[in-house]
C-alpha cells in the first residue's frame, strides 16, 4: 500500500525546509506523513515524498502536498501557480483530484493561484470513516490558499464539493470574489446545508445543472441554490448534456463552449 517514507506525529520546520518548494509555491506546510490513502491502487508518491493520485501527471506531481484537516485528517492537494489572487476548485464525492485539473492548470498559466483538495477517503488522500464532515475539507483548502498569499478568493465546486466550498468559504477571512457551482445540492448529506451560507455571497455567482442528473433531483438542488444566492450578479446555466458536475463540460456536446465560459467568468470575477 503506497505511503509517503516518513511518518511524523509532530512535523518540524526543519523536515518542512528539507522539502523544496514547487515553483511559485511556498513550501508544504507539512513533510510527508504516513498514512493509509482511500485508493491505495491509485495513489503513486511524488520525488518529494508526497501521496498523490496517479491521474496527476508526471510532470505535476512536483506540486503535490499534504494538508491537515481541523480533525485530524491528512489530504493530498496540488497548489499550482501563485499570487494573491486564490481559486478553491472543490471535486466532486466520487470523483478525483483531476476532475478540475484541466481548468486549475490553465488558470495557474494565466497567473491565478490554485490549490485542488483531495477529499477524505478519495484517491491519495487519508481513507477515513467519517465521509460526512468534508466542509473541513474544503476549509483545509482555502487556508493553504491564504497560507501561499491569497488575498482574495473565488469558490468552485461540483456536486457536494461545491456545497462545501459555500460553507466552508463564507467562514474563512479572505473577500469572496465569486462562486462557481456544477451540479451541487442545496443540502449535501444529513449535516450540510448550504442555503444559510449562499444567502451571504453577494460576489458574482454561476450555477450550472443539467436537467437529465438525476432525473431533474439535482435541477431542482441548484434551483434551490440559486433562488436563495445573495449575488447582485448571477446567472443559471442549463446544460442539456444529461451529465453531472465537471462531465458536463468533459463530456456534454457544448463542453468545450461551457468550458471556456467557466475559465472566462472566473477571470472576470476578479477584474
């Protein structure tokens, strides 16, 4: 079973420094940890010695590193670009750290910060029992972003990784530049509500849902969203394409339009 060569119940700095930082990039908070990754057939570790998922090429994998969760859980993440101008891209339950990859590496190349969690018991990340308290994920992220500079930040999520990006961002100190959301439920779960938190992000905001997931159960869940969105600026997508989350735009006839319709209303949320 794939495991990062060092375990360390109380990291130091100096292990910390050992590590070199990827370009752009302070260097990982932690040094390689030893745990039990969720999928441990996919999960590879990098020159540096962290799990990653073997989805993330070779070349990226010089990025990975390992964030720590308020309770204790160890996830993989990749932290690509810099500045102070931070994007959340929040998977979706079921997926991968690469289902927003394309999207985060083209940002980074545009000169925005990026940082992709891997959520508890998924791909390289810590397997875990408790798969319901995933807005500590999510949290986790947005403050390795504001750790590596962000000033401000823009949410995305797909599924209930965009649930968690809602409530998780509204509780973190970093201005809200904007919201994306892909095929994400009002209420993810028996814990996680995301209406409360929605009704305080006046940023711009894009909801995008197709009419065919799920029989139009999660149609109704992003029209929940939106109707309760305390945007001044926001807009409803309907994707005909029948798929959820990122396989609307990887997937769907018109992807490669709502792709680039993603990318440029991200860009313009902070311009």
């Amino acid at each position: 079973m794939p495991t990062a060569p060092l375990s360390s119940a109380q990291p130091t700095d100096a292990l910390a420094e050992e590590t070199p930082p990827a370009k752009g990039a302070k260097a990982p908070a932690f040094p390689p940890v030893q745990y039990e990754s969720a999928w441990p057939e996919q999960t590879v570790i990098s020159d540096q010695g962290y799990p990653v998922n073997s989805c993330v090429p070779e070349e990226l994998r010089t990025h990975a590193s390992t964030l720590k969760t308020s309770d204790g859980k160890y996830l993989t993440a990749l932290v690509l670009g810099s500045g102070s101008d931070g994007v959340l891209l929040a998977h979706e339950q079921g997926y991968s750290i690469c289902s927003f990859l394309d999207i985060g590496q083209e940002l980074a190349e545009q000169g925005y910060l990026v940082v992709l969690p891997e959520y508890r018991a998924h791909g390289a990340s810590q397997q875990s029992e408790d798969t319901e308290s995933i807005e500590l994920d999510a949290e986790a992220a947005l403050k390795e972003l504001e750790r590596q500079g962000a000033e401000r930040v823009f949410l995305a999520g797909a599924s209930c990784g965009g649930t968690t990006a809602i409530i998780s961002g509204v509780g973190q100190p970093l201005p809200i530049q904007g919201l994306l959301i892909l095929s994400s439920p009002a209420q993810c779960g028996p814990r996680l509500d995301a209406i409360p938190s929605v009704k305080e992000i006046k940023a711009p905001s894009l909801f995008v849902v197709s009419p065919g997931d799920m029989l139009g159960a999660v149609e109704k869940q992003v029209r929940q969203l939106y109707e309760a969105s305390g945007a001044d600026r926001k807009e409803l997508i309907i994707d005909e394409s029948g798929f959820h989350g990122t396989d609307m735009y990887k997937r769907g006839e018109n992807g490669d339009k709502l792709r680039t319709r993603i990318i440029d209303f991200i860009i313009a949320a902070f311009h």
